[in-house]
C-alpha cells in the first residue's frame, strides 16, 4: 500500500500527462521513429518541439525530482526518465531487469526484421550480437575494411559533386533526395559490395517497410513484402564481395539470420545519412571547430579523421536521429523514492539530455572536441549510438565511413548553404534541423 501511494504522488495530474502527449509525446511520434515523415519533422520545426522537450521535462524534474515519473497512456505502463544517472542504469542494467525490446520496438522492427538482434529472445539475442559485433568491430574506431570503405566513399562523393557541377540549368544544387540516393549507394557499396550500387529496389522495399513499422503494432505486418524483401537481401548476402560487411556475417542459413541483421544495418545507415547531411550543414559554419575539421579532411590522407568522426557525433548529439531510446523492465525496479511495475517502457528522449543546459557546458554549442577529451564518454546522458550491453554495435563504424565520406565532398570543393535558413552559429545552435529544407551549392567546384 504504502508502495502504491508514493507511485501515484510521484506521478503526473491528468492535465500534466495531458500536456506531455499533446506537446512532446505524440509529435514525437509524428516525426517517425522508424523512418521520418516530411511532414511530421516540418511541423516539429516550427512549432518548436525539440525546444520544448527541454524546457517541459526540466520543469517537470524540478517539480517531480529526479526519478523516472510515471505515466498511463492507452493502458500501457510508461515512465518518463529524467536524471541523466538514470539513464546510465537503464543502459548499463540492459537486458536485465531492462529488456532492448518491448512491444513498440518488437511491433515495429518485426516488419522487416523479424529476427534482428534487438527484439530476439535473450539466448538468441547473445549469438546475433556476437555476430554483429564480428561484422562491425565495434571495438575499433578503425575498421578492419577500412580502405575498402574508403574507396566505396571516394567513389560515391566524386559522382556526387561530378553530377552537380554537371546539374545546368538546375544549378548544382544539392537537396535531400540526391543526398540520400548518394548515400544509399554508398550503404549497399558498404555492405554488401560495388555490385550492389544500383540495386535501388531492395532500399525501396525497405522504405515502404518502414512506413508501416512507423505505426508499430497498431499496423498489420506486409508478409508477402517483407518475405521478398528479406529474399533479396539473402541473394545479395550470398554475392557479397570479399571486404563489405555482409562478407564477415555466418551464412544465410544459420542461426544468427544474418539477412535479418543486414536489414538492420540498411535502416540505421538511414539515420547516419541524416546525420551526416546536417554534419554538412555544420562545416559549412563559421565556427573554429568547423574550420578545423574542414582542414582535417583537406589535409589528411589516412583512415583515421577524429574530427571529421567527432563532427558525425555532434551532428547526433545536437539534432537525434533516435528521438527516444526505450527499455522495458522485466521485474519490479526500484528508484530511489519509487517502486516502479514489472513491464514499464522506460522512455529516455534524447533531445531533453543532449541539450540540457543545466548539465552541460556545451549543450548548444558545437564543440567535437568532447569526443577526443573525454567529456562526452564521462556524461551518462549523452548516447548519440546508445552504449551499454546494447548499445549500437556500429557506433564506430558509422563515424569513420561518414567521415570518409565526408572527406571527399570536401575535396570536391566548398559547400555553402543556400537554403532560407540563417547560417549555423556557436554557441546558439538551434534546437531543430530539418534536413529535407537543407541546400548546398558546390556550382563553382572543381574535381
């Protein structure tokens, strides 16, 4: 009883919850988690959603305290994580008492990815992790396939800037479609080999897939789509040349499902590719950091680019591509001054920690050098990749291909925004990027 009563005492007033779902939850939800609606990120811009994030959940932490507040939305248990000591025990306690799956994330990612690490049973989740760990080496900021993505970059960021300077009367503009079909092409090169670089079909397939996983379990699963779909990853895991990433997967008929791990590859290299386009938008700033991660990728010829790798991390810290990471306990927790249910999804909204500026130092500015310092490991909330038994096996891998990739449009000449926003400052970097509004020019560039 006594438990009972300081649950509902720290818990929200119905106006409370009522405030959370209209103003921070549900445009959330509104955006995509699985893949990003135009819409949604367009009206999370405007009316200032991220901003307000911070501001809402600062506020209710120093009205509530410190541990996670408890929510009840559609019969489902939830609690809102807001201490940043907190989030290190959700990540570090993974996967128990805090489970990486739950039924949002089992009735989203069973849409293509049925047997993907994160939503497998726990034996199971052990073997397909080890695998996805030997794939992707998340123990080395330089991969062992390093040169080979480094050529796959090269190529993709020469065409890129080729067919710009070659775009007449469209005036080599670069938007968000002809960024993404770039950096798709370099996701299948990455992955599967240069066959695969124009095997658009299978990232089509996927993205249909994805719209109907934005919806979860609220949405019937596709079985015939996602049957051809994991088929044709399957066929393409059997081509795989011999220094992509598939090639360092078990074979298709093993445990492990190695199509089913690929297809989670595919997704996430989707949220690298926003990232690495608003990465863009940041070494196109006046800021000292910007110009030395410019110089970086200028001058230096090797694999190893810390700054440009750090500059990836910032554009994740400052502007999420995972708007809200989710645990969901398996027993009872306790809380400091709460007891908190068996099957509660934790919610951990990215935006709120990243930038809470009553924490960090840093919180709007861009500054890479708290990846190469230490600071950003030493700040639990901070988790661009997540850490912890599940944190994302490519937090490495990802930095060093974008960075690359990076590189190379740098050495294609010097991009400048030309959209109507204003130019990228620091400190004072907005709350919001919306990457389907960002324009580079690279017209007057030389290859």
């Amino acid at each position: 009883m006594h438990t009972e009563q300081r649950h509902e005492a720290n818990g929200t007033s119905p106006a409370e919850t009522a405030r959370l779902l209209s103003s921070v939850l549900l445009p959330t939800v509104a955006r995509g988690a699985i893949v990003r609606r135009p819409m949604g990120e367009a009206l999370a811009t405007a009316t200032g959603t991220d901003h307000r994030i911070v501001s809402h959940l600062r506020a209710l932490r120093e009205r509530h305290g410190e541990d996670p507040l408890p929510l009840k939305y559609a019969g489902r248990r939830i609690a809102l994580v807001l201490s940043a000591e907190d989030v290190r025990t959700l990540l570090q306690g993974t996967p128990d008492p805090f489970s990486p799956g739950g039924a949002e994330k089992r009735g989203a990612l069973s849409q293509f990815q049925p047997h993907g690490v994160l939503i497998s049973d726990q034996d199971e989740r052990t073997r397909r992790r080890k695998a996805n760990e030997e794939a992707l080496v998340p123990s080395r900021a330089i991969h062992p396939d390093a040169s080979a993505i480094a050529g796959h970059a090269d190529e993709e960021a020469r065409a890129l800037v080729a067919a710009l300077r070659n775009a007449g009367t469209r005036g080599g503009v670069l938007d968000w479609s002809r960024f993404s079909e770039s950096f798709d092409a370099l996701t299948r090169r990455v992955v599967f080999g240069g066959f695969a670089v124009g095997d658009r079909e299978t990232t089509e397939m996927l993205r249909t897939l994805r719209a109907r996983a934005n919806w979860s379990y609220l949405f019937p699963n596709s079985d015939g789509l996602r049957k051809r779909f994991l088929e044709r990853v399957r066929e393409n895991v059997d081509r795989a040349e011999p220094d992509s990433l598939a090639a360092r997967l078990g074979s298709p008929g093993s445990a492990e499902r190695p199509e089913d791990q690929v297809a989670h590859w595919l997704f996430a290299f989707d949220a690298a590719a926003i990232a690495t386009y608003r990465a863009l938008a940041l070494l196109t700033s006046s800021a000292p950091a910007a110009e030395a991660a410019r110089a970086e990728g200028l001058d230096e010829d090797g694999t190893d680019l810390p700054l440009l790798r750090a500059t990836l991390r910032e554009s994740v810290r400052l502007w999420p591509t995972t708007l809200v990471v989710i645990r969901e306990s398996t027993r009872q927790t306790r809380w400091r001054d709460t007891t908190i249910d068996s099957a509660t999804s934790f919610l951990v909204l990215s935006a709120f920690f990243h930038r809470d500026s009553s924490r960090l130092s840093y919180a709007d500015s861009f500054e890479p050098d708290i990846w190469t310092d230490g600071r950003a490991d030493n700040e639990p909330g901070v988790l661009p990749f997540s850490y912890g038994p599940a944190g994302c096996p490519g937090r490495e891998l990802v930095p060093l291909t974008v960075s690359l990739f990076l590189r190379s449009l740098l050495r294609g000449g010097a991009p400048h925004r030309v959209d109507d926003a204003p130019p990228l400052r620091s400190p004072g970097m907005p709350a919001s990027l919306n990457h389907f509004d960002l324009r580079f020019s690279y017209a007057n560039t030389s290859v």
